[in-house]
C-alpha cells in the first residue's frame, strides 16, 4: 500500500495499541529500500 501512494509514505509502530500504521510525516526516518529504489530510477530516467 505505501509502495502504490503518489507521496511517501512511512510504517511506524503505534505506542498506545502497539499495532503498525502509515504516516505521511518524514521528518527524522529512515527511506525505504522502496523508496531509494523508486528515487534512484527517477534519478537515472531524468538524466
């Protein structure tokens, strides 16, 4: 589901119920492998 999203998207593990869900938040988190894949491809294409 977050490989399929037009803007990324990240897992996180929620503190109250312990279960895993998306946030749109980046700030401080590690990429993906997904993510630097999708980056490096749109890297190569522009050039």
């Amino acid at each position: 589901m977050a490989e399929q999203a037009p803007f990324p998207l990240r897992p996180y593990r929620c503190e109250l119920c312990r279960a895993w869900h998306l946030t749109s938040r980046t700030k401080g988190m590690r990429l993906p492998r997904f993510e630097t894949e999708r980056r490096r491809t749109q890297k190569q294409t522009a050039s």
